[in-house]
C-alpha cells in the first residue's frame, strides 16, 4: 500500500476569487476523483483551519495499491485537470509518498 500525501498553502486571492472560494472549488474538484480513477483505494481531500508550525489550507490524503497505481493516477487526464487548476492558486505545496 502507498500512502501520498500533499498539503498546499493557498494565495489570499487569485483568479479574481477569494482563497475561500479556491479551496472549495480545489476540494471539490479533487472529491469527483475517486469516481473517475478506478485505481484510488482511500482518498479524503480537507479544508484546513488554523493551525501550529507552517500554514495547510488544503490537506490531501489518499491511498493506492502500489506505486504503479500512484503514477497511473498521477497521469490520469482528470488529476492533470485538477493539477493544473491548483497551480494557478496554491503559493507552497509539500509532497510525502510512502509505502506501508
């Protein structure tokens, strides 16, 4: 089992929308995953609230059978979509993959 992890840091505003409305919109798109890619085993996508240590808006956990599922994921059209939307709103994002 592979464990991948990635937390973000959201940008006050970008794209004439609020952080607010970026994470909701992030979150969303990042749910309807699991129902397209048939290879996510686990998957929870939460809006974060104030914490200790460095700044998470956007915490996503998931699980996949193996890494060949990870990548399969990864290269998925959809998770590009998603991809590609969170790069015009997240300003740090932090990655940790690990098998269990």
């Amino acid at each position: 089992m592979v464990r991948h992890i990635v937390m973000w840091e959201f940008a006050e505003s970008a794209g004439g929308r609020s952080r607010a409305e970026n994470l909701a919109s992030a979150r969303a798109m990042l749910m309807s995953l699991p129902e397209k890619i048939s290879v996510i085993r686990e998957f929870d996508a939460r809006i974060l609230g104030r914490q200790e240590g460095p700044r998470v808006d956007l915490l996503l956990d998931s699980s996949f059978a193996t890494l060949e599922d990870l990548r399969a994921y990864q290269d998925h059209e959809e998770h590009r979509r998603v991809v590609a939307f969170l790069r015009t709103v997240h300003t740090g994002k932090t990655v940790l993959d690990y098998e269990r």
